[in-house]
C-alpha cells in the first residue's frame, strides 16, 4: 500500500490512475477507504476496491434521481449512506448496501424554488444539513421521526448567508457553513436561536473549506485565489497566502499526513505543510499539474495515503507519493 503523504515525501507525488466521468462536481471516500464516490453531470457512481473503468455501483431510487449536476456528497461515518445534492432541486440520503424489506433511501425535496449546494451529515444519518443557493441551510433530526409515511422529520431552518452556501460541515457540535458572501460562520444546529458565528470574513466568495478534528482550525480557499486560516475561537485570521492564481476553488484536508490540498483555476493542485504555514510561512510543498481544466474538486483517503482531483476536464486523478497500485 502505499505510505501516508508528508510534507518529507510530497515532492514524489505522482499520478496513478485516472477514470473520466463528465462534468464532476463532488469526490467522496468512504471512512474504511475502501469506496469512492464520484458525482457530477452524469448524477453519482461508486467504485469499491478498484478504481478506473466502469463504476461497481451505480445508486438510483426509482422515480428521484438527479437530473441536475451534483453540487456535493458526504458519506455517514458507518460507510452505510452518501448523502448527495443537486440543482435540481433535490437531496438524496442514498443507502449503499441494500437491505432487503429496506427503502433504498431517503429524498429530501421539501424546497423547489432554489438548488440544494451542501450537504453535511451527523451521527451517521440521523441529522442532516442541506444549504441552499439563498443563503438559507436547513437541518433535519432524523430522531424525530413523522407522522405519517413519506414525510419529512421537522426542520430547523438557518439563515446564515446573504447568498449562496457553498460548503459545510459538522464538529464538535456545532455546525460550520461557508458562503458567497464571503462568511464563515457556526451554529448551534440544535438551537433555531442559536448565535450565528462569524469566524472570518473574506472580501470575495468562499468557494470551499476544511476543519480539523477538533474545530479550532478551519481553512478557506477564496474566489481571490487565497488561502486563509482562522481560529475558530477566537475568530481571528492566522495567516492568508495567495495559492492559486485566478481563483481558488477546493481544498481537502489530511489529518493524518499534516497537509492541505488546494485546487484551482491555474488547473494546478498545490500540497502544503499545516505546522508551516501555522508558523507564517507561505510556500507549497509541492505543485502537480496533469488537468487540462480547473481544479474543482479534491478528497484525501482516510489514512491521507492517496489524494483525488477532479477537474473541469471530465478527469478523476489518483495521486500518490509512491507508484504503488493502491487496490
């Protein structure tokens, strides 16, 4: 298998598989690494212990399926479900092994006058945030089951951004949203009067972000290129570099390896040392450019040992520090 990325070992990063898949709007990894999702114009396919070729997995429910790109995904921690939206408008909790006398998942299609951007699940499936093109996120507690077959549970409805939501994500117990108004801000999601958090705010549009474990820290990519990094209890900036010439679009982020990955319009992906750049400094490790279009989208596997791009040129790469094949 191959090793954990590192800031000793980035510069051997290489390119070891690619598959082509339409216009891709979302990666995902399974927590166990064992399965990676794949979305974009042609809706959402799965590849589990193999990538490139056709997909192994292909989730559908009769009757709502995405005919809109596939803005976002995220898998629940148990692997079970990947939640993913659209502009269609439509949100769907898709199951991944079928359980016979099960449904096959759940649809969220409450809102028709807007597109569902972001999607970010909490206790494996049971609460649910979905963000939307008018700044509004709505969250939903799965614990309060309906009523009646076929309905919703009830949902907190937030409004955190004057514009569009662009990325989100659970820690801690708060909820954490992005904007294109240039806000990162939290939110008790329990709590409809819940004090919203401004955490930092950028003079353009925060295209995508990513947090650590613990929600200290939290890095933004922005519409102007940069990269930014804000304590979240503080609510303060600790350092912003200029990454990506002509705009910022994604960033991912390894625990394990201690590194950022950020993409964007320059069709570059750029690796970076965290402790390096907590300290002030402002070089990536390394830059890789093998997409003939932006690079939109990225996902590290759990044990930060191989990292994804999708790009606007229809390609999935696989990277990793070694020319080892990963399945």
């Amino acid at each position: 298998m191959p090793q954990t990325i590192t800031p000793k070992n980035a510069a051997g990063l290489k390119s070891i598989g690619s598959v082509r898949f339409g216009w891709i709007g979302a990666l995902a990894w399974s927590p166990n690494g064992r399965m990676i999702a794949v979305a974009g114009g042609d809706g959402v396919a799965l590849w589990e212990d193999t990538f490139g070729g056709k997909p192994t997995h292909r989730p559908k429910i009769t009757g709502h399926q995405h005919v809109g790109p596939v803005n976002d995904m995220v898998f629940s921690m148990d692997g079970e479900w990947l939640g993913s939206t659209s502009a269609d408008p439509i949100a769907i909790l898709h199951r991944i092994h079928l359980i016979e006398g099960e449904p096959p998942g759940i649809v969220f299609k409450d809102r028709t006058d807007v597109a569902f951007n972001a999607i970010a699940l909490k206790h494996d499936n049971q609460i649910v945030a979905i963000g939307h093109s008018d700044g509004a996120v709505r969250v939903f507690d799965q614990h309060e089951r309906p009523t009646l077959p076929g309905q919703l549970p009830q949902a907190y409805q937030f409004q955190l951004h004057d514009g569009e939501v662009t990325a989100l994500a659970f820690r801690m117990g708060r909820l954490y949203s992005s904007g294109r108004d240039g806000r990162l801000v939290s939110v008790d999601p329990s709590d409809i009067r819940s004090e919203v958090k401004v955490i930092g705010q950028e003079p353009d549009w925060i295209r995508d972000f990513a947090i650590t474990p613990d929600g200290r820290t939290v890095f933004t990519v922005c519409k102007d290129g940069h990269l930014a990094l804000w304590n979240s209890e503080s609510r303060s900036l600790i350092h912003r570099v200029l990454a990506h010439q002509g705009g910022a679009d994604t960033i991912a982020y390894s625990r394990v390896g201690g590194l950022l990955a950020t993409g964007g319009r320059d069709m570059k992906t750029r690796l970076w040392d965290v402790k390096a750049l907590l300290a002030g400094e402002s070089q990536p490790l390394v830059t890789v450019g093998e997409h003939t279009k932006p690079v939109l989208v990225l996902a590290f596997n759990p044990t930060g040992s191989l990292l994804l791009t999708g790009s606007g040129d229809n390609y999935v790469r696989m990277w990793a520090a070694e020319m080892i094949t990963p399945f």
